[in-house]
C-alpha cells in the first residue's frame, strides 16, 4: 500500500538523532509489547508479511505520530480481534471475558532459545529457473497495490541491474493477504543514483533493493 | 514483576496509558492461556543481555584476521556466521558487506525496520525513524554528517534498502594501529554502527 510507512525519499523529517548509549527499550512497556508480539507468533494465527500490513495499514497521519512500538502494539491489538482472539469489550475490561479460542501451541519459556535459532528462513525449494541473471537490465514495475507489498515507490518505474540472484523465496504480496506463500525468485537490484534521484542525485551513489520477478520486467 | 520506570518526556500521559494498555492485553492473553509469561520475561532478557552487537563485532574481528573466514563469510554469510553460533530470527538469511578503500556500504528499512538481529540484536531508534528511512536512500552523505562522518567526495555510497528477508551487516575496514591484535581485543574497535554504514571503527590509540 501507498502509506506513510514507504519512507524513501520524502523530504521534511529533519535531523537523524543518534542517541549515546541508547537503551534496549526506553520504557517498560515497550518491552512488554515486543515481547508479547514475539510470543503470539507461536500460535500460528498470522505470518510476518500479515504482521508487517497490520503495522502500516492505518492513516498516514496517524502512522507517522506513532512510536514504533505503539504501532507494534496496535498490530497485535488489530490481529488479535481480527481473528477472534481477543474482543473489544475484554480490552475494555482488561480480562478475559469468553472461554479461548483453540491454538495449536504456545510459546513456552524453555522452548525460546530454540525458536529463536530457528526463526523463519523464507527461502523454498524449487525446480524453476530464475529469468534473469546478474548483469541483466531490468526496470521495476510501476505497481500500486492497495494491499502489502515490498516494492517501495521510489524504484518504480526506474531502471536498474541485476546483481544477485538471492533464491526462491516467500512473496509477501501473496502471504500478507493469505493466499499462500506463492514462491518466487528473488534478486537484489542495483540502481543508480541519478536514475532515481535525477541529474542533482549524487553521482557516487548506488541503491539497491530486493525484488522478487513478478515486480521486475527487462529493460 | 519488576518495576519499569518510564523515562520519556514528550508523551507523558501517553506513556502511562501505554503502560495500562499493555499490561490489560497481557492480562487477557493470560488469563486465555496464549502465552506464559516467564517466557515473555525470557524473550526480554534474551534481547536485552545476550543478542546485541557484541556478536556481530566477533563477526567482524575473525573476518579481520582469518582470511579463510573473510572469504567465506563473503560468499555464504548465512553460514560463517552461523559458525559462530549467530543465526535464526531476523538472522536466517544473512550477508555480509565488504567496505573498501573505494567503497561504503550502508544498510535502511525505507519499509519498516528490518535490521539483522541475530547479529547486531534490536535497532536502534534512529535506525527505525523516519529521518534515517527517508534520507539514506536519497542523500546518504548527509545522513553520514548527521553521524559526524565524512568520506572523501569519490567515495563510492552503496545503500542496501532491506525490503526482502536478507539482513545485512556491513564488514568495515580495520583500522590501522592495531597491528597483531588479538581477535577479541580487536572486536572492542567495532562498533554497532560501523557494522550499519553509519559509522567507522575506533581508532586503535583511543582504546589503549
């Protein structure tokens, strides 16, 4: 979606403001949201590309007034009434007010090392080849879904180059609205300052993006 | 449970009802038997002490004076970093980038704030705002300034924007001054953010 979570480019946001010996986490509840985001993956009610959409899928003005963890939150709150797990009126009341819905586990203390280690790889077996190899010109589709996709609007429709072909990986745009992971080929795109940025871009700057085929067409 | 102290000053009240948000959703997902909240203490504890930049830094130390090590975690990253133990969440598909002489790599999320975990632990919030998103992939020099950071005009800015699952740690160049130190001596010279792009090594004679 076309929202305020595709950053690259907007102009107005001033200063990046490093922080000397920034903490972990700057409240306490912040850890709490983090956590808790982390522990409800375990019951396997939604994947990473949902969670991603539930994050940037809200009003601009809104996504931009927002902590990063208060939109953290608002995710989990939005995925766990959206599946049932969680009603308005138990927030509201602050506890449980109707029997669970089943899940088929949960995220026990001694399991989270392991789960940790595992974590999520995305790359899927295949016996497809990719259509482009490293060198080849591409340009990037100029795409608006209304729904998650990875493809940021300041590559579209611009020209660039292969430079890797990753693997053949989970599409998001697919698995954010359920339809599967629907593996494609990924590749890392190269793209050049000025053909970005135009003639005042800076000459000694390359950008690259992942880019899964069915957002690349040849050039 | 322990008492956390809410130090923000911007959005105080906002905090507090963050504060009483949490906990209620906590509460709830208790009570239903969705989580169980020694491992939400753990998963803190996980991110707080143990994953952090520290082992991206030995990454980096062993590439410095392994060169076996350095070409192989520049041809299969995933891998000679897991070697050493790093790997899994935000972490499964890892590449290492090779800063040269001539070339200065630099890692964004202009998306969200994908960033490798496994090797460098949580970002930072300037990594995750706005500022450093929008800015990086446009007029990286300038975010570079904003770090107190400045490369010669033909450097060349490589920029990695993360929008796929590869999570990427740049690999800066050693410092000179710091000749037949030992690895773990050396991984004190690498911060978080030279393995960002938005800074360089400690300079040997500051650490003596």
């Amino acid at each position: 979606m076309n929202g305020a979570q595709d950053m690259g480019g907007v102009h107005g946001f001033g200063p990046v403001e490093p922080e000397p010996n920034e903490p972990v986490f700057h409240a306490g509840w912040e850890k709490r949201a983090f956590a808790l985001t982390l522990a409800m993956a375990m019951p396997g009610q939604w994947n990473i590309d949902m969670s991603r959409f539930a994050r940037e899928n809200r009003d601009p003005g809104e996504y931009l007034s927002m902590s990063y963890y208060q939109i953290w939150f608002a995710a989990l709150e939005t995925m766990l009434k959206e599946r049932d797990l969680v009603s308005d009126d138990e927030t509201v009341a602050g506890h449980a007010l109707r029997e669970p819905k089943p899940v088929a586990r949960i995220l026990s203390p001694g399991a989270v090392a392991q789960v940790l280690y595992r974590g999520g790889p995305t790359e899927r077996e295949t016996n497809t080849t990719p259509a482009f190899k490293p060198g080849d010109h591409v340009r990037a589709k100029n795409i608006n879904p209304r729904t998650h996709t990875r493809l940021p609007r300041y590559v579209r429709g611009h020209a660039g180059t292969i430079e890797r072909v990753i693997g053949f990986h989970v599409f998001p745009d697919s698995n954010a609205q359920g339809a599967g992971e629907n593996p494609q080929w990924l590749y890392t795109v190269c793209f050049d300052g000025r053909e970005l940025w135009g003639a005042d871009g800076d000459p000694t700057l390359t950008v690259s993006v992942d880019a899964w085929e069915p957002y690349l067409v040849p050039a | 449970m322990t008492h956390d102290h809410d130090h923000h000053h911007d959005h105080g009240s906002e905090l507090s009802e963050m504060q009483l948000r949490t906990r209620a959703l906590e509460t709830i997902l208790l009570e239903k038997g969705y989580i169980e909240p020694a491992a939400i203490d753990v998963l803190i504890e996980t991110y707080e002490k143990k994953i952090g930049p520290r082992n991206g830094a030995q990454v980096v130390a062993k590439a410095w004076v392994d060169p076996q090590f350095r070409q192989w975690l520049f041809e299969d990253g995933t891998a000679a970093i897991g070697s050493l133990g790093f790997g899994g969440r935000s972490g499964n598909h890892l590449v290492a980038l090779e800063n040269t002489p001539s070339v200065h790599n630099m890692v964004v999320c202009t998306l969200c704030s994908c960033y490798p975990w496994a090797v460098l632990g949580l970002p930072p919030l300037w990594y995750k705002s706005a500022p450093y998103r929008s800015r990086t992939v446009a007029d990286p020099r300038s975010v570079l300034a904003d770090f107190g950071v400045s490369l010669p005009k033909d450097t060349e800015i490589r920029v990695w924007d993360s929008t796929a699952e590869l999570r990427y740690l740049v690999v800066p160049l050693r410092p000179a001054g710091a000749e037949g130190w030992s690895e773990e001596k050396l991984a004190e010279l690498v911060t978080r953010d030279s393995m960002i792009g938005t800074g360089l090594p400690k300079n040997p004679e500051d650490l003596a």
